[in-house]
C-alpha cells in the first residue's frame, strides 16, 4: 500500500485550513491541540478552524483560550443549525486557505501530517486527498477487535480506489481544495442526511472531476482515533455509518453494498447447513480455509501500513462474529433513529432551525 510521497524540485507550500467540528469534547481537544502545536508546516500558511456543535461542556472555553493565544486558531459557533456537515461549511466558508483539511477532536497525528498533505497536492490535477485512519487500540479485547475491524474498512476503501472505483474514506483524515468543494456546492443534496460528511463528497468530487482523487501514502501520515468505550456507543456509530447507504445514489455503489451483505448472509447459511449436517466436513473446511487466508493476506497487510499489531486473536474472533455483525447492523440501520453525541437523530432528519 505504501509508495513514496511527491517531492517536486521545489515544492509549493499551500495556504492550508484545518476545520474541527466538535461537540463535547473537553476530554479530547487537549490531544489534538498538542498536535496542531507541533505541526512542522510554515507557521503563517496553516489555519486551525473549531467549529462549535453547540457543546454543553466546557470545550468551548477551551479552544476560545487557544485562540486568543494563537493568532493561527478560529473558533466558530453554530447557532441556528447544527450537524457535522453543516459545521464544515462553515468552517470552509470562513477558511483562508486553498487547501480544506478535515479531523475530527479526538483524533492525533504526526508532526508531519499537514507537510504530506501539502506534497500530495503538488499535483494540479489533485482535487482531494483521502488519508487513512486506525484505532489506537486500549488493553481491552473489545477495542483490539475494533481497531482490526477498522482496518478492514479502511483497507477496503483504499483497494477501491487504487481501481479508481472510490467507495469508502474518513472525515478524520480528508484533505480538498476549496475550490473544489465549491464547484460541486458543498453538501448540498444530501445535507439533509445525518452522516457521510466525506463519502458524499468524494463521490460529487469524483463525478465532477474523473481520476482526480488519490490516496495519502506514508505511514506517518496516519491519523490516530480512539475506540468506542461501551458495544452500546459502538453500534450507534456503526448504524450511523450504515444508514447513509441507503441514501447514495450511485448504482455501482448500491450493488457493492448488496454484494457484502449477501457474501456475509451466505458464510451464516453456509455455516448452518454444515451444522445441520447438509455440508461435507471437507467441503465446509476447504472454502472458509479459502476464505481465511485471502482474509489474512489482504488484512495483514493493511495492518502492516497501518502499523498495527497483528492479533490472532482478533483475527479470528471477527472470523465468527463478523457476518453476524454485517447482518445485525444492516437490520440496525434501517431504523429511523439512532443516538449519537447525546442527540435523537434520524437517518432522513432534516436540518433543523434550533437546537434538540
């Protein structure tokens, strides 16, 4: 997965805005602040935007006494809207830079971060860096578990779009020009949809503007996030995730989405047929040993970029519990509602005017 980054004989240092919408995030901000401070990018071409989701906690104070320190920091506050999407645009339409970067608060990065996001747009062609994302992983079972299930994602959408086919990346580590995103107006369309702040706008940027999408390379350009604390937490996040599919409309994409939950509906009946005793012992082993090993070599390699380490364990735990998990999520998401940073939001919700 990994290639060398573009060094040009001189390199052009863009102007570059870094939008972070938050909502309750006292705990967190203080992490990513620290990493915004070592940032080795020119001072006087780097922008920090918060974006304020109407927070109940003290994270507000926080970053308004980092602004009043650093003249390189913004903090913006939604008031009569709320949502991620509708905070990164405001954070785009205040931004100074030609360069757009998004991460979410409880994120952490290298101090190199901004300057490889900076090489991948020495291309003119490049309109939009997809950058990838790994769960730094606590002692618990359950976030190991997490952070390989979350490879596997991020894994998947880098393959798409090494064919050129992007289907999946992660507003934690997003970078696009700005004027890109005005020439495809924004969110608009499925502003409306409370999640896919980033997949719904590489896909208009894809459209828009052909091959012009690439992948951030280089491990240390890697962004850091941190794992669902309760099962409860997680599968709020993940029917949050799920339910903006229903809404895409791209054909190839839709039947992607139908191909992995058919594949995984597929392993649980096959499963239940060799326990039934209606599958060969030879037959059952022979294509989940298949099955196992592709997994493993494209998995494996993921965690290697990702620097990873790899769990058996882990491995083969989501060897069992991963096709019911696809099952039980596609179920999820098909309910209207699903809770998320302590709001009641619905899959089709639109935008309201006050506060819920």
């Amino acid at each position: 997965m990994e290639a060398d980054s573009v060094k040009p004989d001189k390199v052009k240092f863009h102007k570059i805005s870094v939008i972070v919408p938050f909502r309750d995030e006292q705990d967190n901000l203080p992490t990513l602040i620290d990493c915004f401070k070592s940032q080795g990018y020119p001072v006087d071409l780097i922008q920090f935007i918060f974006v304020n989701d109407h927070s109940s906690d003290q994270s507000d104070r926080l970053i308004d006494e980092y602004a009043r320190l650093n003249p390189v920091a913004k903090l913006l506050r939604l008031s009569s809207t709320y949502g991620k999407k509708q905070a990164i645009t405001l954070g785009v339409e205040n931004a100074l830079g030609e360069i757009i970067v998004t991460t979410d608060a409880d994120c952490s990065m290298s101090s190199t971060w901004l300057e490889k996001i900076n090489e991948a747009f020495q291309k003119p062609d490049c309109n939009m860096i997809v950058g990838a994302v790994r769960i730094d992983p606590a002692q618990s079972f359950f976030s190991k578990l997490q952070a390989m299930e979350f490879a596997s994602l991020i894994g998947s959408g880098v393959a798409t779009l090494t064919y050129g086919f992007p289907t999946m990346c992660n507003g934690a580590n997003l970078a696009f020009r700005k004027s890109a995103f005005i020439a495809v107006s924004g969110y608009e369309g499925n502003l409306e949809i409370p999640s896919g702040d980033d997949e719904f706008l590489m896909r208009k940027i894809h459209h828009k503007f052909s091959k012009s999408i690439h992948f951030l390379r280089g491990s240390d350009s890697v962004v850091y996030t941190k794992p669902q604390s309760t099962l409860q937490s997680f599968l709020h996040q993940r029917v949050r995730w799920a339910g903006k599919w229903r809404h895409n409309q791209s054909i190839s994409t839709k039947l992607l989405a139908a191909f992995v939950f058919m594949f995984h509906v597929s392993v649980i009946l096959f499963a239940a047929l060799f326990l039934a005793g209606w599958v060969p012992l030879r037959t059952f082993f022979l294509l989940m040993g298949c099955k196992l090993v592709l997994e493993f070599l494209f998995l494996n390699q993921v965690c290697q970029f990702l620097k990873i380490k790899w769990r058996w364990t882990s491995f083969l735990t989501l060897q069992f519990v991963y096709p019911v998990y696809v099952f039980w999520i596609a179920l999820l998401a098909q309910r209207k509602s699903f809770v998320w940073k302590g709001r009641n939001v619905k899959h089709n919700q639109r935008v309201a005017n006050q506060e819920t």
